[in-house]
C-alpha cells in the first residue's frame, strides 16, 4: 500500500471554475466515474497524457533525447566521491540543454494515487489523501512532482453518492481514486534526475509541473 499524505480540507470560494481559477479554488473539483480511457474527454484537446510508460518515454525522448547513463553517473555508489558532483554536472548539463524546447510548454496530464477521507459538511466535500504513483520506464523510475497545490484537496459528490460512501465509509470500507493533474513543467527546474533511495543505483526521474487543474476519478464504487 502506498503511503498516504497530504490530508486537507477546503473551504470553497466563490468564482467559476476554469482556465483562471484562483490557486485555493483548484483542489475542489467534482468526483467523476468516468474510465481511464475516457480521461481525455474531459481535458483540453492539446493536452498530452502521461499516464502509461510508453507515453512518458515519448515525452522525455521529445525533452532530452536519450536516457542518462546511469551505470556511469552512478560510478561506485553513494560512497564514491563523484557520486554528487556527476549528478549535479547532469541535472545542470540536461538544463542548459533543453532550453527553448517546444515540450517545455507542452499541457501535460499526469496522475498519483488518491484516497477518500471522511466527509466534511462545513466545506461540502470529502476529504482526499494523495500519494505518488511511480511508473518504470527505459529512462528510470519517473515520479511526476507538483508544484503548486493548495494544501486543501476537496471531492465533491452527489447528494445520493455521498450518503452512500458516507455510510460505506463508516463500515471501514476504503475508496480509491486517480487523481489527474493537469498543467505546465516548471522552466527553470523542469526535470531532476536522482537515485532511488530504495535501490541502489536505480534512477529516478521527476518532472515538476505547476498544475492548473484537478481532476478526481473514481476507482472503486
């Protein structure tokens, strides 16, 4: 089971919902049952979605090229001295690199895990957990990181859905969610290479997107 954080309640604010919404506006978005297949219905036509591995390997062949040689940076381990300096001359080098490139602008869609909570009736909604979802590709281990959440992630449900899960909830039954987020990689710290902290010399890529929107869809019902 994947670790849980980031639990929070939002107060929402009135205002449409849409391409200008107030940063504490964009975790406060309705619960959807749609499929994974269909995420595309709802998000804008240009958006790129990066929900699978092979997708994501297009996106960072598009960025930079051809994956790290990770045997290399890595060298003899945690305990090589070059270890941090190699590591460092890659993220820097990759940076200066990819400057200019057209996918740094591109809308990209990514997903991490998401649990409800209990609801509140103050704020309208069902509290959510997040956690990441960490995809293997040929690149490494890519983990998406956002950049600007609002510490309150609110779902809203039907008045007949929320009875039910309410209820549900209350016997100790879980339910899961994707969590889609939407939005642009950041210019100036758009990807960050690393090492797995778990396995030695595993590499770990993590794109940092600033999300413009949520999206809450229902795994299990």
């Amino acid at each position: 089971m994947w670790a849980l954080w980031v639990i929070t309640v939002l107060f929402l604010t009135a205002g449409s919902v849409g391409e200008g919404w107030a940063e504490d506006a964009i975790g406060a978005r309705p619960l959807l049952t749609i499929a994974h297949k269909d995420l595309h219905t709802i998000l804008p036509p240009d958006c790129h979605i990066l929900i699978d591995p092979h997708s994501i390997e297009q996106f960072l062949d598009a960025l930079d090229g051809n994956p790290p040689d990770w045997g290399l940076v890595y060298g003899h381990g945690h305990h090589d001295l070059g270890h941090d300096e190699r590591l460092f001359t890659l993220n820097r080098e990759r940076d200066a690199k990819r400057a200019g490139n057209p996918a740094l602008t591109q809308l990209i869609t990514f997903v991490w895990f998401g649990e409800l909570s209990r609801y509140d009736a103050d704020a309208g909604g069902f509290r959510v957990a997040l956690g990441p979802k960490l995809t293997p590709t040929r690149w490494g281990v890519v983990r998406f990181k956002y950049e600007n959440l609002p510490g309150d992630l609110l779902a809203k449900a039907s008045a007949t859905m929320r009875s039910e899960f309410e209820q549900r909830l209350a016997q100790g039954e879980s339910f899961y969610m994707t969590v889609a987020m939407t939005g642009r990689l950041i210019p100036d710290e758009s990807i960050v290479y690393d090492f797995s902290h778990d396995q030695e010399g595993l590499g770990v890529i993590m794109p940092v997107v600033k999300v413009e929107r949520l999206d809450y869809l229902l795994t299990n019902k």
